[in-house]
C-alpha cells in the first residue's frame, strides 16, 4: 500500500522551524514561525497560565470524557471574549460557541459544517493568506477563490481591489477575513472598511467567516474584535474561528473555539448539532487541559487582570518594536509600513533570493514569502537584522 508514497516537501512553517533548529550558528534570528517571544528569545508560559494551571491541579476532580462541545464554561467566555458581555447576538441567544483542537480545528470544522450546509461551497481567501488556510479549507473539499487583499507596492491593505473582485462572489458564497493581525502581512481593515464589507456581505448575501487568531495582540483586546463585533450584530449569519495558542501562549495545548451566529436561537441550535456530529466523527472531543486554563482565567477576577495586563506588555513590546525596526531601516527604502502594520507579522516586500541571502549569510529566517515575525525581534539581535536587511535590499537584482 505505502509503495507509490512520494516524501512530501516541509511544510513551509513548520519546515522552517526545523531547518533553523539545525542551523548551529550562535547568532542565528528566527523571524519564522509565528510565536512570541521575549527579550531573551524565549517563549515563556504566562504567569496567568501559570497560576491557573496550578489551581486546576489542586481542584481538578476528574479526567473523565468532557464531550464533543468541550467545556461548557469556556464556551461562554469566549462567547464574551470575542463579543464583549451584553453584545446584542448573544442577548438575542443567537451565539453558539464550541471548544476545538486550537485555531486549526476551528478553520477545520467549520469546513466540515459548511460542507453539510452546502457541498459546493465556495470560500474566497485574500491573497495572500496563512499558508495553511487553503489546504485546511480546500482539504474539507470546498472550492477556493481568491480576493486581492494587499498593494504590493505600498504593502497597505488594496481595498478597491478587494471590494472590486468580491462583487464577483455569489449569493451563498463564504469570504474569509482575518479579524486582526492579519497573517502574513498586518495589514488590517480599518473601522470604515469593515463598515463597508459588512454593506457588501448584506447586500450579495455572503456569509462571512472571520479567522481570529491574535485577539489582543494587533491594539488591544476590544479594538481587535471590531470587526467581528460589527458583523455579528448587523449580519444573520457570521462564522468565527478563534485561536487561544497567541494570547494565552497556549500553543502547544491546542485550544481553539469556533462561534456560530445564527439568525435566530432556534437555527442556532440545529446548526450546532450538525456541527457536534461532524466533530464527533472527525475527533469525537477536544482535549481538555488548554481550555480549563483559559476558563479559570477568564472566571477569576485576578487572574484576569493578570493576564490582561501581561498581553497588554506583549502588544506594546510588538508595536514598540515595529517602530524601532523602522527607524532602524531608516531611509534604506521605504520600510515605514511596519509601523503602520499589526500584530506579529509584516510582509518585507523583498524577493525569495533576498530571504535566502539573509538565511544564508546572516543566519536570519524569515518565511520565503519574506514574512517576519516581528515578536522574534529583540533591542539586541534588531540593529543587526536592520543592518543586513539594508545590505541585501540595496543589492542589484
Ligand atoms: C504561523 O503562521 O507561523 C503560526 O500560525 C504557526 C503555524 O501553525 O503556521
């Protein structure tokens, strides 16, 4: 059976990782895979986490099935995370939100249930996108699109262009946006342009699917959830996929949610019961470790503020070092879109000969696309990747 298996090339993340853990060189700067890191390079389990996780040990009483939904209580908080208490869609009953195996399970399921909903579906992508959005969604079996999302020249969200293809979309069609930080490029839709997205998704009767992966990590824990806030109070329908792995620096445990919002309650309640049959005979249930944190923080006063203020010293650490970088590349070209960007990635707009220049003679790895995590950067390995990005970009071609 496994004799006509060819070996597959990396994953061009997770490849990355690898390929960078071997590179023996000291001064080596990894500005690949997209987790946050500190001063020391490192990525450190969050205090909150770390209270949390050692009240759950003292008063865990069981580690008995917790069901395809996963845990209850965590639901709902997320509910309130993304939707801020008292948003009308959930005084309305309209939300349903269920536990999953981290962001990807999310994007995952929601393919799964979309496919129940409609086999043809069709879902437009922006390009470009996280390179593992179309082989989560286009694997389920949906047929994929793609929408121009980023000026190249400018590196700033293309709106007209956006706006322009998407009217091409048909009634029934899904557009995935990312609800902040958007990955690979931080260029994000502002509050007029999420207005205006929101007109043309009522209008063509579109279904919306936000991916929200950094809440919390782009401005703030309010201001990234606009968008979704916004289409879920004016849309019938709106799909979130959201990802704990970034905000809490719970990567490994594999905690993710993904909301349903439905006209109404009792559509709401048909639709999550597709959804749980498909997750049972996809994974039958989420493991439990990752979202029991999460729900001891989000319930615990303390342990809230806690957190909040630690993502709030990520967030700034991020938004001070984009700055810094643009200074520090100065009037080498125009790099000051990293300022104007968010969240942990930008896109440097420098050729895949560039990238492989800076991996091989500087030790720096960035993702081909020349995406960098900004988070990866630190006051002490900066003046050097400014420095050499500088010399590789102002090389003939
Ligand atoms: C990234 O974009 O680097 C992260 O979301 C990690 C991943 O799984 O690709």
């Amino acid at each position: 059976m496994f004799e006509h298996l060819k070996t597959l090339p990396q994953d061009p993340i997770l490849g990355l990782m690898k390929t960078f853990r071997e590179d023996p060189r000291s001064n080596k700067v990894d500005l690949g895979v997209g987790v946050y890191r500190d001063e020391a390079g490192a990525t450190p389990i969050m205090a909150a986490v770390q209270q949390a996780q050692q009240r759950l040990l003292e008063t865990e009483t069981t580690k008995a099935y917790i069901g395809p939904a996963g845990a209850e209580g965590f639901n709902h908080l997320i509910g309130q995370l993304l939707l801020g208490a008292g948003h009308p869609a959930l005084n309305d009953g309209r939300v349903n939100v269920v536990q999953t195996p981290g962001g990807c399970g999310a994007l995952r399921m929601a393919a799964e249930f979309l496919k129940l909903c409609k086999p043809d579906t069709t879902v437009w992508v922006s390009t470009p996108t996280w390179a593992n959005h179309i082989p989560l969604l286009g694997g389920a079996g949906l047929s994929i699109r793609e929408y121009p999302y980023l000026d190249k020249a400018t590196l700033s969200v293309d709106f007209d262009a956006m706006m322009a293809c998407l009217e091409q979309a048909d009634a029934g069609d899904v557009v995935l946006l990312h609800g902040c930080c958007h990955n690979p490029s931080g260029a994000d839709l502002d509050a007029d342009q999420w207005t205006a997205i929101t007109d043309l998704v009522e209008r063509k009767g579109l279904l919306p699917f936000i991916d929200i992966a950094y809440q919390g990590l782009g401005e703030g824990l309010e201001q990234d959830a606009l968008g979704v806030r916004l289409m879920a109070e004016r849309l019938p329908e709106v799909i979130v996929a959201s990802s704990c792995s970034k905000n809490f620096g719970l990567y490994r445990e594999r905690t993710g949610a993904l909301m349903l919002i439905s006209a109404n309650a009792a559509q709401g309640q048909a639709a999550t019961s597709q959804l749980l049959s498909a997750i049972r005979s996809h994974y039958s249930m989420p493991p439990s470790h990752g979202a029991a944190v999460v729900e001891m923080i989000l319930d615990t006063p303390e342990l809230m503020q806690q957190w909040q203020n630690e993502l709030n010293g990520m967030c700034t650490r991020i938004l001070e070092l984009r700055s810094a970088l643009s200074r520090a590349l100065g009037p080498a070209g125009d790099f000051s879109f990293i300022e104007r960007q968010r969240g942990m990635f930008s896109f440097l707009g420098i050729s895949p000969q560039q990238v492989q220049s800076l991996r091989d003679e500087f030790g720096i790895y960035m993702l081909d696309s020349s995406r960098i995590n900004i988070a990866g950067l630190s006051t002490a390995t900066l003046p050097r990747v400014a420095e050499a990005l500088k010399e590789v970009a102002g090389r003939a071609e």
